[in-house]
C-alpha cells in the first residue's frame, strides 16, 4: 500500500507503553505455598517469575501508566485524544475503569470505556477501536490492556496459580488517510467451550425480604481445564492466521515478528512450529511476566519496541486467545 494514496482512512500505530508491578513471586516462593517445583513450571511452561500487584496497584493505575508512556512516545497533546479502550477482566470498578483512567490522564475529550474478552480482550479492543478510526469517528485512540489476575487465583490450586501475573500495557493508534498499518484481522468465539476457562460470580444467594432472593456480588477463583485450553490455542491459534495470512496476501515467511498472547511457552513454539516461523520471530517475554492476561500482547510489544527489536514498518502476526473461549488475530504493519 506504501506510496499508493489511500482514498479510505487507515490505521498507523504511534506509540507504545507499559508497566508492570514491583512485587516479583518466582517458582521457588510459589513452591513454599503450594506442591511444585521451579524445574517443573519452567519446563511445563517457560515461566520463570510473574509480577503480583501491591494493594496500591489496580488495573486503574497500571492501566493509566501504561497509557501515560504510550502518549509519551507518540508526543501527543493529552487533549486531542478521542476514545480510551480499557481491555480487562479485572476492572478496579466493575461499572468501569476506563473513566478513572481518562480523568488521571486529564484526557479530558476522550470518551472512555472497558471491554471484557478475557485474554483476547487486547485484540478485541484493538479491532473495535480501529473501527471507530476507520470510520472517521475518531482520530487518536488509546487502546490498553490490564488485568489483575492475582486477585482471583486460587492460590492453592498448583494447576493454575503457577500460569498468571499482573500486569498492563498500551498502543497509541492514529486515523491516517496515507496506508492502513493494520493490514487485516480475525475474531472468533465460541461460548459452548466456554466451560474450559472460566471466572464465575459466587453463587451467594440472599433474601432482601421474604420470598425476594438476590445474588450478592462477587466472584469465585479462576477455573481451568488447562489440557482443553492449550488444545485449543494449539489448533485455533495457527487456523485463523493462516486464514489471514491468505485474506492479506501475505505468507508466514513475510512476517517479521509472531506476538502471540503469552500463556505457554509450549504453545508459542507449537504455533510458530505449525506456521513455520522461526524460533528467533517469536517474541516471548513469559519468562518474566507469566500470563498477563489482557496485557500480555502490548506488553510484549512495548519491550520490543523500545529495545529496538520491532522497528519502522515492521510486519507483525499477532494473536490472542483465551476465555470465553474467543480468539483474534491481526496482521500489523508498525508504524
Ligand atoms: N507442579 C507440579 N505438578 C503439577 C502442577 C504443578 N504446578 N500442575 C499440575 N501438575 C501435575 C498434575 O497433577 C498431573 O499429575 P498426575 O499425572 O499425577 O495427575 C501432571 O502434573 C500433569 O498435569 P497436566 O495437567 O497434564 O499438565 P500439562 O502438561 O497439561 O501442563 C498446564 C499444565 C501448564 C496448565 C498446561 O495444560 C497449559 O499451559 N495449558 C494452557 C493453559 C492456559 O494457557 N490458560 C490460560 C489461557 S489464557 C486466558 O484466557 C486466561
């Protein structure tokens, strides 16, 4: 497309951000709570460490830090910001927390909402806000993604507590009627596998009167059939991209980076192995972070972009997946 003049708007990507918390749990302290090993963990899945957020850190505020760099870099005036996308699962306020980010921001023209997609939630967020850019709605969008897993693990269940951190991260995409940089994408979901991932609200049933019941508020731990979860990513995940690679004309050898959503090392290597994309394209950072959830692709993004590994134009594959059970893919062109 570069060169062609475009007479539709497209996408450009401005800026990135991040930020993680300061706590570090590694394999070893996890072994003090529950029946696991570091050699296990990081055999079965490549994590190392993850970063568990302090009373002070919600997803409000790593959300909006993240935010912060991303503006930073794409040296925006906070005012000409339109749209802030939060992806979360693990809001600070369950009516949203987009809001209290925009007001700590003071991007005070900016309209500002949560979407909920679980580990897609980046992805899904992406798409919806570059729709709205597409469609000449909006010019500049801020898209994060944030979760606070630690919050509704079950910390003695050494099937999953071993999987996730906190974490956020943040791109700052722009209307450009130049090219489109968002070269394609795919979303998917399919609910009647959605038992195999799940975060339920408690079953915590009250009378207000008699004879009127209601549910109290709240939610259970994070239940996983992990077997099933990583069957799936390793069959989905390479379906849609080679689908998209056909839809864009592009071909797995094209691509310069594979950021997949960072659950399993195992299941990076698989997918790669499947598209025959090279170890050395794979970006992982799990090691450090375990599964962020909603974070994990614009945090991967982040630290590539800024040690000069994804550079001007780059093509970048990248996927999400998780709950619900949904999926996505794009293909990005950065810049
Ligand atoms: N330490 C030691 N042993 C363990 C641990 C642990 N932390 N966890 C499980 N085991 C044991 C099991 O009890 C089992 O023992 P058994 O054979 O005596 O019963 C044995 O190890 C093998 O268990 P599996 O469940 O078969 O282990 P597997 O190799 O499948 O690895 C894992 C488990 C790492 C969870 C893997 O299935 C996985 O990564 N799945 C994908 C999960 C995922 O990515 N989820 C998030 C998706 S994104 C989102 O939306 C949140």
């Amino acid at each position: 497309m570069e060169g062609i003049k475009f007479n539709q708007i497209g996408v450009s990507f401005k800026g990135s951000g991040s930020y993680v918390p300061e706590q570090i749990l590694t394999n070893q302290k996890i072994s003090q709570k529950v029946d696991t090993s570091d050699e296990w963990i990081k055999s079965r899945t490549g994590i190392s460490e993850r970063r568990i957020s302090s009373p002070e850190d919600n997803v409000t505020e790593m959300g909006y830090k993240a935010a912060q760099t991303a503006i930073e870099m794409a040296n925006w005036d906070l005012k000409t910001i339109d749209l802030i996308v939060l992806a979360t699962s693990t809001p600070h306020d369950l009516f949203g927390s987009a809001p209290s980010i925009q007001a700590k921001l003071g991007a005070n023209n900016a309209v500002a909402f949560d979407l909920t997609a679980a580990c897609s939630g980046f992805l899904f967020a992406l798409i919806t806000a570059s729709q709205f850019l597409r469609g000449r709605s909006f010019k500049r969008a801020i898209v994060i993604g944030a979760d606070q897993l630690s919050s509704f693990v079950d910390w003695n269940d050494r099937r999953s507590c071993i999987l996730f951190g906190d974490g956020a991260g943040a791109l700052a995409i722009e209307a450009t009627s130049e090219y489109d940089n968002l070269l394609g994408f795919d979303m998917r979901t399919d609910g009647d596998r959605g038992s195999f991932l799940n975060l339920q609200s408690k079953n915590d049933k009250n009378s207000i009167i008699d004879n009127i019941d209601f549910l109290r508020g709240g939610f259970s731990s994070i239940q996983m059939n992990g077997q099933e979860v990583y069957k799936f990513a390793v069959r989905e995940v390479p379906i849609i991209l080679e689908k998209l690679f056909k839809k864009t004309n592009y071909s797995s050898d094209k691509v310069d980076w594979l950021v997949l959503h960072q659950a399993n090392q195992r299941i990076l290597d698989s997918v790669g192995d499947r598209l025959k994309i090279p170890r050395e394209k794979i970006l992982s950072n799990l090691e450090k972070y375990g599964n962020t959830s909603a974070a994990t692709i614009p945090l991967m993004m982040d630290e590539a972009i800024k040690n000069n590994r994804i550079k001007q134009n780059d093509i970048i594959a990248t996927s999400g997946f998780g709950a619900g059970l949904s999926w996505g893919a794009a293909l990005i062109k950065w810049g």
